[in-house]
C-alpha cells in the first residue's frame, strides 16, 4: 500500500517484525546466564514486558487506522498471557479437537462425495435388477448413517439401511466395483476431487484460536474418522498448530470403539502424552461430547453448530458455545 509515492507499511507486517525483535530480545536475556545480577534481569524482564504491551496498543490504533483486524495482536503476547486469553479454566494443557465442526466445515464435501457414490451404485442397481431403492439423502442418511463413522463402516451401515448385501472385497477393488471396499474407494476417489476442486478454508475463528493456543504453548490433537485428515488440515492451512491426530487410520489399525465410547479421544492423549484430567475436549453432537465426559476430561466443550445447545449439555457438556472465540478473554472457570 502507498499514499504518493511513500510506501505504508501493514500492521500485520509490523506486528511480525516486532515480535521477532522481542522473541529475539527475551532469548538473549535467557542467555545472559549469570553475566547480569538477578536483580537486573527481573528489571529487564519488565521493561521488555512492559514494551511489549505498549507496542501491542499502538499497533491496535494503527490496525483501526488502516481497517486491519487486530486478530494477530496476541503475537506480541508472551506464552502466559496468550494462555490466559484462550479462557482456559487451571490445569488444562492440552486440547483434542473435533476436526469436522470445530475446525473445519468439511461435511457437505463429504455428503456430496457420498451422495455421488450412492446414487451412481443405487442407480446401477435399479437398472440392473428393476427393483425399488431409495436414493441417498445428503441429510437423513448422512447422519444416520455416515457421519462419525470410518469409511468402510458407512458403506456397511448405508447398505444395511436399504437392505442391500454385498462381498467386503479387498482394499485394492477399483472404485466402484460392487463391494464394500468398491464403494469406499469410490467415495475416497469424489472426495479428493472435490477437494482439489474447491479447497476446504478454516471455521471463522478456528484458525485463529489455534494460532494463539500455538504462541502460549498448548499441544493439539485431531480426531476424526476421515482417512483424509492430515490433507484437510494441510489445505485449510492449520496443520502446523496441530501436534497430532487420530484418524481413520488409526481408528482401524488400534481397534477404537466409535463414539460415545471414549476411545478416540483417550488415543489422542496417549499421542500427546497427557491425562485426561489436563485436556479440554471439543466437540460438536452428543455422541462426541458424551465420549469426553465419560473419559473423564478436565472440560467437555460442546461447539454448537446445528442450534442445539440442550442436547450437548444433556450429554455431559461443561460449556456449550457457537464457535472458539468464544471463549478468546472469558474466564472459562466461572463457566463451570
């Protein structure tokens, strides 16, 4: 941006460069062993911490100048205070997220791959045998029957709801092929496509709540039952905040129980090598939010995206929120 011929510098871009030059200020005072009295570090500390401060407030006034956000602000935060503003109640150190519905809005990508699949094998069927079978509903079916289930499961559970039988195949069937395993890589097959096509973006203020979660330290983990999660976090360019995941993959190789079991979520802390008493969980139906409560989690958020608050807090939600900024400066303790 330029006014004449003088460049503007961005607030974002300023907001970077200062908190290089802070980060890089705090290491050098870490490194000053004991070539300074502690008395002159706690001083120096706190001037830093003060400037830091100061500086924020200033790049909040040119971010209004220019009408920028102010979202990247917490980069200039040190760890702790970045960890006050998650909202976070004491003793959580960890988050398990919910991929679909917390993070990412992927589950109409997902009921059109499937819808895709099922159509073109129900229609085939129909041609095939002159018999009578319900297509697919992208709604009623993909939550009945899809929704928080591996691949392989939903075709089963789809199958069954039509009353339609057939062999479990192999996992090399082409895509397509009459087999459950057929059927699976079809869908795998819409669903990178779609993806490729149209790209899959962030929740509004997921990315965000992430980056600062990153800054003040806290590890994430992932659980979804997609085989494709690590793609999905990569291109909603999240995957850097997230330490870890438990996918379809996993799902299958460790033999989880669905939701509301608890299992996945247990698997999640197992990979970031903490208890449940120090993880807050998010998820989005009751099936999710009832596995948090009974694995014994220090806090069960429930991300109300389908106007259903009741039910999250029936099932054993703590705290029944729309989306994760939320909670950005609330105390979440007096939630509890």
């Amino acid at each position: 941006m330029t006014v004449g011929n003088e460049p503007i510098v961005g607030a974002d871009l300023l907001r970077t460069e200062w908190r290089l030059a802070f980060d890089a200020a705090e290491a050098a005072l870490r490194a000053s062993g004991h070539d300074l009295p502690e008395s002159a570090r706690r001083a120096e500390a706190a001037r830093l911490k003060s400037e830091r401060e100061s500086t924020a407030a200033l790049l909040r006034v040119l971010a209004h100048d220019q009408h920028s956000s102010d979202q990247f602000l917490h980069r200039l935060m040190q760890p702790d205070e970045a960890l006050r503003l998650l909202g976070l109640p004491p003793g959580v150190t960890s988050f398990v997220f919910r991929l679909d519905g917390v993070l990412i809005g992927s589950a109409a990508v997902h009921a059109a791959a499937w819808t895709e699949t099922f159509d073109e094998f129900i229609f085939n069927r129909v041609e095939r045998t002159h018999g009578m079978f319900v297509p697919f509903d992208p709604q009623r079916d993909y939550l009945a029957h899809i929704h928080g289930k591996p691949r392989l499961e939903g075709v089963r559970a789809f199958l069954e709801s039509r009353g339609i039988r057939l062999p479990e195949g192999d996992p090399d069937d082409p895509p397509g092929a009459e087999t459950v395993h057929g059927l699976a890589n079809r869908k795998n097959q819409a669903l990178v496509r779609r993806l490729d096509q149209r790209g899959v973006s962030a929740l509004e203020g997921s990315r965000h709540y992430l980056e600062i979660a990153h800054d003040a330290g806290v590890h994430s983990a992932v659980v979804s039952a997609s085989a494709h999660t690590y793609m999905i976090l990569a291109r909603a360019g999240i995957a850097d905040y997230v330490d870890d995941v438990v996918d379809a993959k996993a799902i299958e190789e460790e033999h989880l129980r669905e939701e509301p079991a608890p299992d996945w979520l247990l698997a999640a802390c197992e990979r970031l090598g903490v208890e449940p008493e120090h993880v807050a969980v998010f998820e989005t139906d009751t099936a999710g939010v009832a596995a948090g409560h009974a694995g014994g989690f220090k806090v069960v958020v429930g991300v109300d995206r389908m106007g259903r608050p009741d039910a999250l807090r029936a099932a054993g939600a703590d705290v029944v929120i729309e989306g994760l900024t939320d909670l950005l400066d609330h105390d979440l303790a007096s939630w509890l």
